[in-house]
C-alpha cells in the first residue's frame, strides 16, 4: 500500500508542476518502475522521522572513494587489529612484501604484515639475534599496533624508499644509515619492517615506548 501510495504521489506531481499537456504516461511508467527503491527509502525516512531518529538514512545510498595524493594520504588512519596467522599472511602477499611499493593498497598490507609479525613475537626474548631491551620478554598489545602505524606514519608515512636528503635516514623506519639495511637501500618492504620492529624491541622493549620517545624528542 505504500508504494501505491507514492507512485500516485509521483504522478500527482508530475500534473502539479508540468501540466495535463506534458503528461507522458511512458515516462511515468519508467519512473515508476525505477520506484521501489527509491519508495523504500523515502519511508525508511519517514519512518526514522516518526519514531524521532536524527540519523540520515540516505546516508547508506552513498558510496564515497577515498583518492591519494601524497605520501601522508597513503597513512592508514587506524590500526589493524585482528588476529593475522604470519605465514599464511606473508606467502599470500609476497609479490607486495617483497616490493618496495608505496600505494595505499600496499602501505595496508605492510601494516597488517607488521602487526603480524608483533603478534608472533608475543612471549618472545629476542628477535633475528637482538635481544629486547633489558632483557624482557616481549608482551603484545593492540595498542603497540597503533603506535608502531602512528610513528612510522610521522617517520615515513610506511614509504620503503622515503629517503631523507640530510640524513640519509632511508626507508620504512628511517634506518640511519641506509646502510644498516639488509640490503641498504634495495630492501624489500617485509626486510625494512623486520629490521625496524628488531631495532625498536632491542632498544625500547615495545613501539609504544618508541612512540613515546618520538613525541617527546622527534626521533626514535
């Protein structure tokens, strides 16, 4: 009943704001037959506006695409916190871990791959022959995740060839030299993460002691 109810209201628009003379029965039957969905709408509104709801429910119609520009537009906001299996994850995106890409696609792999690999690192002492700092066992947290995404964003923006002129501070993590590298400036994207995540739990013990240090001093 509803919907009969706006298809007569949409033709007795059309005789309001047209005119008997530019009544086009073929158009209305179009429109009509382009309706329901727009009818469904158009009550879900009403039906919010009713019940007092302020939420805007032609807001679920829009499908907005986030463009990139630069490097900072590539960050990812927020960090990814599900549980990821390690080497699952890495041999199902080795053509983009073994790159040195710098997309928005590819910086949301990196960041998943690193997360991972904190994960994995849960309960650990040492990581590729560096002990933690003090010697503690590694303790993973989610919130390690979001510091480790908030400094690297500061640092690099999780570009594997940022490169910075004055320093040559290189890649990733910003590893200064370039040359502490495994392979300096030709690492992959998963070589300079690994390194940076040694680096960052041998002389701080987590990424958010590492972040704590970076707003204090601007440098890690």
């Amino acid at each position: 009943m509803q919907y009969i109810g706006f298809i007569l209201l949409l033709a007795s628009a059309w005789l309001g704001y047209c005119g008997v003379e530019s009544f086009n029965p073929l158009a209305l039957l179009v429109a009509i037959a382009k309706a329901p969905a727009t009818a469904a709408t158009i009550i879900a509104k009403e039906q919010a506006f009713k019940q007092g709801n302020t939420f805007d429910v032609f807001a679920a119609d829009s499908n907005p695409t986030p463009t990139t520009s630069d490097a900072s537009a590539n960050d990812v906001d927020s960090a990814p916190s599900d549980a990821i299996n390690l080497g699952s994850f890495e041999k199902a995106n080795a053509s983009v871990l073994n790159s040195q890409g710098d997309t928005a696609a590819d910086v949301k792999v990196y960041q998943q791959y690193a997360s991972a690999l904190l994960q994995s690192l849960n309960g650990q002492k040492s990581f590729g022959g560096t002990t933690f700092a003090n010697g503690e066992t590694y303790h993973y947290t989610a919130t390690d995740v979001q510091d480790l995404v908030n400094l690297w964003n500061k640092e690099s923006g999780w570009n594997p060839t940022a490169d910075n002129p004055s320093s040559d501070a290189f890649g990733i993590p910003q590893a200064l030299p370039a040359t502490k590298l495994p392979d300096g400036k030709g690492t992959s994207a998963a070589g300079e993460i690994n390194w940076g995540i040694e680096y960052i739990l041998g002389r701080y013990g987590s990424p958010t002691n590492a972040w704590a240090h970076e707003t204090a001093n601007n440098w890690y």
